[in-house]
C-alpha cells in the first residue's frame, strides 16, 4: 500500500510558511510501517484541491491532507472532498456543540462562520480535535482511505500519532514498524568512527547503520525495521551494546539528549559544582548550561572576560603572562580556569579564550584558534582546537570542546581520543 | 504561466532531510513575479519520476526539478527525463571537461561513476555550476519549459537566482516583481500595533502590510508588486516613512537585522561600552551580544551570577537587600546593574534577574517574572516583565528585553511605550 501526503495552502506555495508538516509526517508514517510515495501542496483554489485529490485517488491508498479545515473563505479541503467523493455534508451536532463549547470557555461568541467546521461529508468518521476547533475527517471511498487533519502543527501531530496512524495500520493490515535511535558522539572525526564501526556500517543490512555530521557532533543511527517491537528494541539494544563496547565513553549521548545536559547529570551525580570563564565564545557556554531545568544546582558562576581589564580583575590572570604568551594561548586559558574556580570556590573552573573571526586572526593565532582548559583540585589540563565556520559556528564549536572536554574529565576519559 | 516545482528523493518521502529546498525557491520566485501552482515530491524510482514530469507538463509551464542528478544508481533524473522527453542523451565534452578538472584540482582521481553527470539530453543548455560537479540543464520542449537542478542548497541556490529566474522571465515575458520589506519591533504588543497602525494594513492593497508575531518580536512585513523596481522601492520607501511617522524609534531594524546588532552600533556610535550581569538569562544576553562581529569594541565583560555567593562577590550585592527583598525584584536587578558598571568601569551597566522555570515559582515570584535593570552615569532605570513559554523562551524574552531596553536607553525612548 502507499501514502500520499497532500498539504494544502496559498501561504505552502508562496513559501511564506515552512512546511515543517509534511516532513513530520514522513518521518512518523516510516515509522510506522507506511509508505510514503508522494508528496504535493497545492494553494487554496478549487479546482486544484479537486484536481490533485482526485489524481492522489488514482495513484495513493492512504490520502493524506492537511490544511484548508478553518472557518474562513478560502478554507475549502472539507467542501472540494464532499463534491470530488459526491457526498453531501451535513451539520454534524455532535461537532458544533463542541465548537461551541470552546467559544463559551474563553468567553467569546461563535462567529457565524466556524459553523461551516461542524460540517461533516456524508459517511465520514469525525477525528476529535481537542486543541482547536476544526476536527478531523477519515473517509473510506472504495478502495481508498481519504483524511483531512488541521494545518496547524499541534493539532495535526498528536491526531496523525493517536487515531490515523493506528486506522491506517489496522485497515491496511500493516505488521511492521520502524525504529531508529541515535548514538551522539563529539570530539572525534569521521575517519576515527570509520575505523572503529566501519566494518558494521558496510555489513549490516537490519538494523542498517548512517553516520551523520551536525555542527561540533557527529551522530550514528541505527535504523531496524521488524513486525515486533520487542524485538526491534532486542536487536538495536544488541547493535547498540557492539558499537559501545568498540566506542565507550566516547558517545555522550542518544537521541534527543544534549551535551550540556549530560554535563549536568554527571555534575549533579558527582556533587561537582562549575564556575566558567569564557573569552572567545562569550557567554555561549554559560547559557548552554544554564537551558538546563535544575542547572542552579551546579552552576555556581560564568564570567565573560571580554577585555583584557576583566581577564585581570576577574580572573587574576597576570598581564605578564598574556604579554608573554598572547591571550589565546594554553596558558593563559589555564590561568583563566584556574582563576575562576579560585575565586568562585567551585570545585572545577572551565575556560576558553580564542579568536571567533571573522577579523582579528594573525598567521600564529589565526581565526578559528580556541584553547579550552580546565581546572581541578590539584590539578589542570589544556587543549587547542583549530576550528572552520563563521563566527557563530566557532563560537558554537568552542563551547562544544568545552562541555566534552568537562564531560572527559568527569568520566575519567583522555581527551586525545580523536 | 504556471510553474512547478518537482523535488525529487527517497529520503524526501522519509522525512530524513527538510525539504528545505522548495520552501527557499517559492520565496525566490514569489519575488520575481512567478507563479507557483504545484509542489511535488517523488522518490527514486524511475516509473514515478516519469509519470511526475509527465503531470507536471500538463499543468504548469515551468517544471523546475532538484535532486537526483548525482552520480550514483539512484540518481535518475537526466536519464528519466531524457526518456520522456524522446531525447538521447549524449556526453558534453566541456562538462565532462570540467567535473575532471575539479577532481583534478583536489589531486583525487574522477571515479568512473562521475561520468555521467556529463551527459546531456539532446537539445538541452547546460547551466554551469561551479559550485559541485552535477551542472543544471534547462530544455525548452513545445510550450513547455523543464529545468534540472541539484539538490544541495549551495549549488542550487545561485544557479536558481543567477540563471534559471532570468531564463524563466525572459521565456515567458514576465514583467513583475515582488519585493517584501520587514520593519521589526520588540516590547510593544500586537494590539498596540493595531491602534496605531491598523488603519494603514486594512486599508492597503499594494504595499499590503502584514503582522506576524515572533518569540520577543512583532514584525511588519510590507509587500509591493509591480513591473519597475525603481518604483516598488519608492512605494515601500512611502509607507515605510508613513509607518515610522507612527511608530517611530519603536522600530528596532529592518529584514535582516537583529536587535543586538543594533544595539552594537548604537554602542560603537556613542563611544559607550558595557557590561552585563546575568542571572535568569543565564550567559544569553552576552552571548548575542558577543556574537556580533568586533563586538570586544564595546563589550567589556559579562558576568553570570547564578548564586548568590556570585551576586554578592561579583556584584556587591548586599545580602541585607537579597534578604529584605528577594533575589527577584527591581531592587535587587538595580543593585546587579549598578555593581557590574562599577566593578567594569564600563559606561552601562545591564542587569537581569528571573525565574526562568519551569520549577522554583511562587505566588509573588512566578516563573516568567523577569526585573531588568539599566545603570548609567548619575542614573538608572528597572522593569518588571511577565514573560510567557518554556524555560528557554523564558530566557530568549529576557533577554530581548534587557536588550531593548539598552535601545531605547540610547536612543532616550521611554521604556513604559508598549
């Protein structure tokens, strides 16, 4: 069987709004063991809503829409649907009296309009909406299954995840499933995890293995296809134990977990507590951690000691020492970290001072260039990156050394491992 | 005259990468007077690539196609359309010529595979892309009008604006342009837009004017069609004037331009300089700031004060006013402000206090309740915000509004005008 996804909307094709839906979608219906086999959108006019139903009739099992279920003039998904399938729509009481319902909780008339949303095609089941007013409409016609589900992202996702993805799979019979989990990795090139799993990313066939680039991570999914979700998670528990034991402490993460994040478990579960220094990425560590729900519980203090004066004063650094070495230099990240676990009376001092570009690089310390240290009772380490992007992605890149550098330390973990 | 768009990939229909393609080219070609009717998406499969060229040219004039122009099995689209188009294909010496010579300029030998990116249906213009290997092709074929484009944003991206948006304007005589303009606001809500200037986005027809709410920003977007560039801009520029005589300095920037860019440059052009002290933006109000080029001209230091060992050792905020007061209130974000200026030597002094959630609200302190506080010489100014969303967008509001209220400081713009 095959899918055919129609969004619906003038504003999809003047590009005005992304269409974050469809790809949603797509990603949600693979999982689910449903194929996708096309996508359109077409803009709000009747003959080529008509024209484009009708030719996903032909070609698709599932039809499914998106868009054009409001109360306004251009708003015309549930009327073309009724006029290309030749049933007549009926006020359905059961739908206007939960509209209704929703004007009088926010205390608001129902405009005349929002009538038309409690119009049902003849034969069609209603998809309650409970996040707005325009409810979903499932259609079976012949051999086909036609559903119109709102535009609007939180309305579309939890009514495509709870009741169409479950009537498309009991009525097509549909066994199997996808399920893909992510292994984050940072610090490390593409040619070490080569190295380390290339031999399972060339020979594994289900699950099958994808090595993906972000800015300053690099992720490995694992993707297994089954009819049986036990065994699904059996066999990516199974892969995902042979990668670990070949990667260890060299994944940080999975799925949607961030580095930060991890940091501030392993903060937390070590009763470690973090002061930040931070010339060249500005603050972008501090508020990395800080997005962190509970991060007051380890984050003591960050400073941003853009100037010279504030490397000074707020750290102690020594102007002998920046005149001697530069103030992008091993060193003075060093007496940065060191500085600011000093006077924080945190137990680690983290620090990065660099030059995020796009002015300012000289041949020595060209743009790029960040050093990144840390501090510990009794104790300190250093490293010096050399980083591409624009400034933004350097900045961003830096805080990531950072929070890995912290997170290796924690873990016991060398950070030469590259 | 029609066009469609035809985005072609299986890893488009699996939701795997946003299709962030079709979204870009509808802007682009919105802008330039032409017309998108459909947008299509198939996957790699010859039979469906087929019947989608064939669709398209029976609806639309302009079949524009990215994707599947690479050089691997399941990159089909010049073979597939030289099919339905009855044209051979045949090997272009000059293309083949210059996929060798990128190849040879990065010292790696061209794999055999490379080759047929070479070939071209008879008839076709090869649209040079310098950018990648795969060029574009444009074929004229009856009334019709097809393009090919690969997929990859950086290649696609020129070639669309450079030559294939001329081509298609001066194949079909298309005369008019769009051209949009946005002028952004923050701290003002949208019914105060609305009195203002509401007169002017109902009673508008071309320029229209539309709202659109962001997090922390309202922005005013002003849409002009007509044949002559000179005159749409001398229409926006009108409107524009007529907007700012009711708006005024309410106006942060234009299009591009981000708040703490300009705030930057109202820095710069006072010889001021600043620093901020942070506790529920936790480092972000530094890290916008810094992320702007040759910020270190202005910025001094950024000192993130989460506990309130840091407010009182950084700050000199008195324990005795934490105590009397809470860590949250004017006083306190006053005291934050006053002490970073004094402590920096900076001119400015910017101060945020907060809770940012989701835990640690109380009746008097809920989460969202944020006191920014400006010091200057001889002054300062505190205000309270309850600001709505999850911890991050809590720290995103926050933010802009300790941004703008630096603005409006600047430039001698009450703070109470929202």
């Amino acid at each position: 069987m095959g899918t055919e996804l129609l969004t619906i909307g003038t504003e999809l094709l003047l590009g005005q709004i992304v269409d974050t839906n469809a790809n949603w979608m797509a990603q949600r219906l693979a999982e689910a063991g449903v194929d996708v086999l096309y996508k359109s959108t077409v803009g709000d006019n009747w003959g080529r809503i008509a024209a484009a139903i009708r030719l996903a009739m032909s070609r698709a099992d599932v039809v499914l829409m998106t868009g054009g279920l409001g109360p306004t003039e251009d708003d015309l998904t549930r009327e073309v649907l009724a006029a290309v399938l030749g049933r007549p729509l009926r006020l359905d009481p059961q739908v206007l009296a939960a509209i209704e319902r929703r004007f009088a909780q926010r205390r608001v008339a129902m405009p005349e309009n929002n009538r038309k949303q409690a119009m049902v095609p003849d034969g069609a089941e209603v998809l309650p909406n409970p996040r707005g007013t325009a409810p979903g409409l499932w259609v079976r016609h012949g051999e086909c299954a036609l559903v119109c589900m709102p535009g609007v992202p939180s309305e579309m996702r939890p009514m495509l995840l709870d009741q169409v993805i479950p009537r498309i799979r009991a009525n097509f019979g549909i066994q199997s499933r996808i399920v893909s989990r992510v292994l984050k990795t940072c610090g490390i090139s593409e040619s070490t995890l080569d190295q380390r799993i290339g031999d399972y990313f060339r020979a594994m066939r289900n699950p099958t293995i994808g090595v993906l680039a972000h800015v300053g991570e690099i992720h490995v999914r694992l993707t297994c296809k089954g009819d049986d979700l036990g065994e699904i998670v059996a066999m990516l528990d199974e892969l995902e134990g042979k990668i670990r034991a070949r990667l260890g402490h060299l994944i940080f993460g999975r799925d949607e977990e961030k580095l930060e994040a991890v940091v501030g478990r392993l903060l937390r579960e070590r009763k470690a507590t973090l002061a930040v220094a931070e010339s060249c990425t500005g603050g972008l560590v501090a508020s990395r951690l800080t997005d962190i729900a509970g991060s007051s519980d380890y984050f003591e203090r960050g400073v941003v000691a853009y100037s010279v004066e504030a490397k000074q004063g707020l750290l102690s650094v020594s102007p002998a020492l920046i005149g001697q070495q530069g103030v992008v230099s091993l060193d003075v990240a060093r007496a940065m970290a060191a500085g600011v676990r000093r006077m924080s009376g945190a137990s680690l001092g983290l620090a990065t001072t660099g030059i995020a570009g796009p002015s300012g690089g000289t041949p020595e310390t060209p743009v790029g260039l960040v050093c990144v240290a840390l501090a510990w009772d009794g104790g300190d380490g250093a490293r010096e990156f050399r980083l591409l992007g624009d400034r933004e992605q350097v900045k961003y890149r830096g805080a990531q050394m950072a929070l890995e550098m912290l997170r290796r330390h924690l873990l016991g973990i060398p950070m030469d491992e590259v």
